[in-house]
C-alpha cells in the first residue's frame, strides 16, 4: 500500500473517530492542537488504526506520535 | 536589573489586571482543569473579555470558542495554555504571534518528568525570548486576583478566597488549593494569590518585586521549595522590607535535606543548605515559617491590625490558668508584662469585683460577662504602659462567648493603634466566638502560646524596621595578588586542599593574625626554626592526604627545648605512618605555641543559591559535638559580625561571666570581617577553617592556630 493511499484511510478514519469534516484535515495537521483530540480520543484513533490497517502497533510509541504525516509514515512501517 | 527581570516587571500588570484572557486548550469536558478553568474565570465575574480557545469546540460555557488564538480578531492581554505539555510550545507559538505578552501554563509534564520535560521547558524558554513574553509556570494552578475591580480567579481551585491584603505565591500547586481552603474556613482575604510551578521564567524574585509594589498588598507570603539565586532574593525582599515596610514571610521545604555530612571542612560539615538558607533569611528581615499554621498567625497579626510600638502586653482572661499558661509564653518569646498606670489599676479596683486580679495578668473571673472585659479591654489600652492586649476566654457556663466576641471587635475598633490578639480556648462552643473574631479580622489563635509567639514576631519585625542600613567594611592593605596567585596555582595543579602553611599565608595576606612560623623537612631544621622563633612551639605534620591531624597524632604542643623539638618531629613521623599509612608527608610544620585562650572557629563555604557564607562559633576539637555555630551570608559588617558572637549558646564565656576575665571581642570581630572581604574576594575558596582561632584576654588579641583551605 503506498503512503498516499494510507493518508487518505487515516485521515478517513481521524475523521470519523473525531468527528469533523475530513477536508479540513491538513497533512500535518496536530492530534491535539489542531484537531482538538483529547486523551481518550487518542486511544480510540490507535485502536481505529489497527482495526482500519489490520495492524497491533506499540501502544507507547503510537502515543507519542502527534501529527497525521507522523502517524502516516509509523503505520506504513508496519505494512512494510 | 536583567533584560529579562524588565521585560517581565511591564509584562506583569498584564498578568495580573487583564482586560482580556483567552484559555487555550478549553474543553467542554466537566471535572477537567481545561473546562473548570474557564468556568471559574466565568462565575467569579471577571470585568473583562473571555475567549476560550479550542479546535474541538464551537461554544464552551455557552461562550464562543476559537479554533486558534490567531483567529480572535480582539487583542489579548493573558492567554492561559492548558493543553497537554506535548503541544504547549504550538500554542505559546500562536501566543507570540499573536502579540501576547503574558502567558500562564497550567499543564504539567515538564521539568517534573525528566529529560523529555526539560527538552519541553527550553523550548518554551526560546518562543518567550524571542517574543519578549513572559511565562508563569508551567506546572501551577494560575492565578487569582480579588481586587473586586477585576475578580479574576484564572486557577482550578475550588473557590475564590476572600478579598484582603495577604498576597500569596506558592512554587507547589497543590499546596495552593489547601492553603485557599485553610484561609477559607478562617476568612483569611488574599490580595493576590499566585502559583508560579515551574517557574521555567517568571520566579519568586520577579512576583515578590512586584507584589512589594502592590498597593493592594500588605504582608507577602512565599512558599518555596528551590532558590535558584540566594542573593537577588536577599536584595529584593530587603529592598522591600526596609524601603515599603512589608512583612515577607516564606516557608521553605526542605528543612531536612542532608546534604553536608560528607563534607572534608569543620565548616563544610555544619553549614548544611538549610542553616545557610536560615542565616540569609535573617540577614535580609525575612521571616521563616515552619508550617501553614505558623505562616498565618504571623500573617493575620501583620494584615489585621497595627504593629505594636513596644513589647508590653496586658492579658486578660476569664481564667487563672490559662492566664498563668499566657505569663509564661509571653516572657519565653521575649515580651514583657505590662505594669498598669495608677489610674488604671484605680479604675479596675473600682469597676471590677473585688475577687477579681487586677495586676496583670487580669483575672475578670469565670462568671465574667462582656462588660468586664469592656472595662478590662477600655482601660489598658488607654494605658500608655501598654503597647498590645491578649484577650483570653474559656467556656463557662454562663460565659456570653459571642457577646464577648462583639465587645472585643467593638473596643479594638475604638482604640485602635494599639493591636489586639485573641484566644478563644476550645473548640465547640467557642466556634461561634472565634467566627466573629476572624469575620472582623481580630486574630485569634487556639492556643496562647502561639498568640505570644506571634506577637513576638510582629514585635521584633517592627523593632528591626527602626533600625539603619547595615554597613560592611571593605579593609585596605590586602594582599589580594597574592592570595590570588597561590590559590590559582593550587587550582592549576589539580589540588583540591591547601595544607596549613599555605593557608596561613593566604590567611595571612588578608590581615588574619598568624604566628611566626616555618618548615622543617629533617630535626635539625626543626630546631633551627623553633630556636628562631622562641619557646614553645607547636609540630604539626604537613600532607595533602591528612585532613584532620589531631586523628592521627600528628600534633605535639607545648613543646620547650631543641630535644623535645627532636622527639617531637620523630614521633609525629611514626605516629602517621602508622596511624594513616601511605600517607605522603611533604614536612613538619612548626609554629609559635600561643598562650592559653578561648577557642574560636571561624570558617567559609560558598553555597550554591547564597554564594559565600561566613561560620563563626566554638571551637576546638569538640565543634560537630556541641555545633555552636552560627552563619551569616558575606559580606559581613561589623554590627552583623558582632550578633554572630552574641548569637551563640556560649557567648557568656566570650564576654566573662563568673569571674572569667573578658576576652578580645573587638579582634574577633576584625577577623570574621577580613574572612568575609577573603570569602568575597577568593571565589577559589570552596570552604575554609580556622580552627582555632585561640581569642587572648580583652585588648591582647587572638591568633590562627590552625587553617586549611579547600579549592
């Protein structure tokens, strides 16, 4: 899968998960300070993605990644 | 005064009377800080403009939110940032941008977490410099101000405290809301009421300065745990005691911390941070409370009523022993009783009942009821003997505790110059006195002698106040080059101690009295040096890997002749070899042996926050025995090198008593102010003995016996 169509799935399921327009998803757009995710929110997006890309990711380090280009690029490196 | 320290001064007016605050990270979650924050500045009645700030939220509290700070088209003065640490440098960013000027970070998880947290503060520190904005925080509670012009309570306590004249700033957070609820119950007000966490910019020195502005702001109340710069908070809180007449009252944590007890000098393993920490504090009018409680017994005596001209007091109770219980503690804390005029005593004779003790302490008796203590209360303070009256009551049955109460309200309002203190003993059924006493800002205190204690603060601050600015000689004549020279070279050569003869020389250069002296590498040196010299003298053995010689026998006194010279030099040798073998020895140190005197030790070390402290106290072998020792941070005067003599337990036996002549005062106190300009000047001593300084008869003077110098 390359990383284009990986964007558009995690963006699609930011989307769903915070409830907001997926257009107004920026590349680079922040979890929490553009999204406004709040904590809880950001372990239901983990567990979105793993269903989404049918992955189990280090909760600890999925935690630390902050932006949609991040998340992007840690979620392709399990579906290499 | 810093860029930064200026910066901060304009920008905290902003802080603490904002026109308009924008809370940055709001949530419509009810029960988080994000969303209490907001609603607490909403329900207190801010006179100003709110603007929460989230990119989840259109309304929050029914007010309109903000995806970004940038999109509010009105300016701010305050933004308070309440996003999880990982994000506060985007919203601090957005701040800059924007053209705030001071902002709050409430969030934790910085400084407190470890590296990843301290990465996070530098960050912060970088987007305020380059904005010129300044940071409270991050890691605190916020703010609050009840100034009822503003009502702005910017924090995530529970309530807003009470209007007053007590400004509080606090390092913890959470001690923050215990102290509000504390105040609370006995309607303590607060002027302003400051968390500064982290303090990664804004600190202690930069909020107290302004608070010594404050004109809302009578007595300043800090609560610390780490001083970064000993020195400029001395300066400021002097600066404002001296210059604004304002209590400052701190009560550091940490009393103890352990940190001296593997230190090399006598003075290294006495001066531990608290005692230093201690001694700065007086040295700069600042008070030290042990707890809460103590903090605001001072604190309600300083902001309640006037300071008292002098220490007599009158008591007057309602029963005899508590009466006796107040006697004792008032004269243990200093304070004397006051003896009544004629016409007072003639006026309670005549208006009191006969059964009644109209001495002080006055007894008004058991069955007493609110017009004894109006007579009782009246006429003391009338009386120009008395500078203070306690008022004492315990819970009779007939005792009309809530009349009594208003009757004490009503009489200190009438005389009012003179301060009142109260102790209503008990707890239930005097409650509903003791309310009325706090409601109309009578102190009162559950025990008397907590009553005596802080009068006997307000006291002594007052007392301290009428004094002049200190003075420190600076001494001319000092052979600093020298000094200089051999400490650096010391330094140099990787040495971390000077042995005696070395620090007798720089001891020496600084006008300190040392004898004649020299040192002998064979016996028939020694004796060439002793003859020199004169009989008797003293052998020392010399060695960088000897820290305290006596432990090793490698000290012979009194020594009178070329043949006890020689014995003396052959033992000191094989005493070390065989008490600390290995031991290098670089000599045998001879000196003039001094006649019999007191023995003093005077010593340096150079703390981290206060920078160069000075040790005076007994001396001899038996020093971390007894610890009769007192600090003082240098320089040092002459009036503040004379309370240090007078400070210890065994001043008596410097000064004569019981037919001990006096010794020479007047050559203690040159000393302990030539060590002092040394301490100041010498930044390469670490620490520093003279141990002794053997202190001769009154006007014969004192002499070094032994020194060392750690680099």
């Amino acid at each position: 899968m390359d990383k284009k169509e990986v964007q558009k799935r995690v963006k699609n399921v930011v989307a769903k998960v915070l409830k907001i327009n997926e257009a107004e998803i920026a590349d680079d757009a922040n979890f929490i300070f553009d999204l406004g995710a709040g904590s809880l929110q950001s372990v239901q997006l983990i567990a979105a993605f793993e269903e989404e890309f049918d992955i189990e990711m280090d909760e600890d380090k999925a935690l630390e990644v902050q932006t949609i280009s991040d998340s992007v690029d840690f979620i392709a490196s399990y579906l290499e | 005064m810093t860029t930064r320290f200026k910066i901060h001064q304009k920008n905290l007016k902003k802080f603490i009377y904002p026109d308009s605050v924008a809370i940055i990270g709001a949530n419509n979650v009810k029960g988080t800080v994000p969303h209490d924050i907001l609603l607490n500045i909403l329900n207190t009645g801010f006179n100003g403009k709110i603007f929460p700030v989230s990119p989840g939220e259109k309304f929050i509290a029914e007010v309109k939110a903000y995806k970004y700070v940038v999109d509010i088209a009105d300016p701010i003065d305050l933004a308070i940032i309440v996003f999880p640490s990982s994000v506060c440098h985007l919203a601090l960013e957005q701040c800059g941008q924007k053209g705030i000027k001071a902002v709050i970070i409430i969030s934790a998880g910085f400084k407190e977490v470890g590296e990843a947290g301290i990465e996070r503060e530098k960050k912060l520190k970088e987007i305020a410099e380059k904005y010129d904005m300044s940071i409270i925080g991050p890691n605190c509670l916020g703010i609050i101000n009840t100034d009822p012009g503003l009502n702005l309570n910017a924090s995530f306590a529970r309530k807003m405290p009470e209007e007053g004249n007590i400004g509080f700033l606090s390092q913890s957070g959470a001690l923050c809301t215990a102290v509000l609820d504390y105040a609370r119950a006995k309607h303590i007000g607060f002027s302003k009421f400051i968390s500064f966490g982290n303090k990664v910019d804004i600190n202690e020195i930069d909020l107290l300065y302004y608070l010594g502005d404050d004109e809302k702001t009578k007595v300043i109340l800090i609560y610390l745990e780490e001083i970064r710069d000993g020195r400029a908070l001395m300066k400021t809180a002097s600066d404002i005691i001296s210059k604004r007449g304002k209590p400052i009252l701190i009560l550091k944590a940490g009393r103890t911390t352990a940190g001296a007890s593997a230190a090399a000098s006598h003075t290294g393993s006495l001066a531990g941070s608290d005692e230093i920490c201690d001694a700065a504090f007086e040295q700069a009018g600042i008070i030290r409370c042990d707890n809460i409680e103590e903090m605001f017994n001072n604190a309600i005596a300083f902001s309640y009523q006037p300071l008292p001209e002098n220490k007599r007091i009158a008591i007057i109770t309602n029963a005899g022993g508590p009466g006796v219980l107040t006697t004792d503690a008032a004269i243990d804390e200093g304070l004397e009783l006051a003896g009544f005029s004629e016409d007072t005593t003639k006026i309670l004779k005549k208006n009191l009942p006969a059964t009644a003790n109209i001495k002080n302490p006055i007894d008004v008796i058991g069955d007493a009821r609110d017009d004894r203590y109006n007579i009782a209360m009246s006429n003391t303070f009338k009386d120009d003997n008395v500078d203070g009256v306690f008022v004492i009551l315990t819970p009779q049955s007939m005792t009309d505790i809530d009349l009594i109460a208003h009757e004490v309200v009503k009489v200190s309002g009438k005389y009012n110059n003179k301060p009142v203190y109260t102790s209503f003993m008990g707890e239930a059924d005097v409650s509903v006195g003791i309310d009325i006493l706090q409601r109309n800002k009578i102190p009162h205190y559950s025990l008397p002698e907590n009553m005596c204690k802080s009068f006997a603060c307000v006291y002594n601050f007052k007392k301290r106040s009428n004094h002049k600015a200190l003075e420190t000689k600076v001494f001319t004549g000092i052979d600093k080059i020298m000094a200089h020279t051999v400490l650096n070279e010391a330094i140099k050569t990787g040495r971390s101690y000077l042995p005696e003869e070395e620090s007798v020389r720089i001891i020496e250069s600084y006008g300190l009295p040392v004898l004649e002296n020299g040192v002998a590498n064979s016996k028939e040196q020694a004796v060439y040096i002793a003859d020199k010299i004169g009989y008797p003298v003293v052998m020392k053995v010399i060695s960088d890997d000897i820290v305290h010689k006596f432990d090793v026998k490698g000290v012979v006194l009194n020594i009178k002749s070329a043949k006890e010279v020689q014995e003396a030099y052959t033992s000191i040798r094989e005493n070390v070899e065989r008490l600390q073998p290995g031991a290098r020895i670089k000599g045998i140190f001879v000196t003039k042996m001094i006649p019999a005197g007191e023995e003093v030790i005077l010593g340096i070390k150079r703390d981290p926050s206060f920078g160069p402290v000075i040790m005076f106290g007994l001396g001899g072998i038996f020093v971390e025995i007894f610890k009769d020792v007192c600090f003082r941070v240098a320089p040092v005067g002459k009036q503040v090198a004379s309370s240090m003599i007078q400070q210890l337990k065994t001043y008596q036996i410097l000064s004569g008593k019981r037919g001990n002549p006096p010794r020479d005062i007047e050559a203690i106190l040159d000393c302990i102010m030539r060590l002092s300009q040394m301490a100041v000047e010498c930044p390469q001593i670490q620490e520093l003995d003279i141990n002794p300084l053997i202190v001769l008869d009154e006007n014969k003077g004192c002499f070094v016996a032994d020194a060392k110098i750690m680099l």
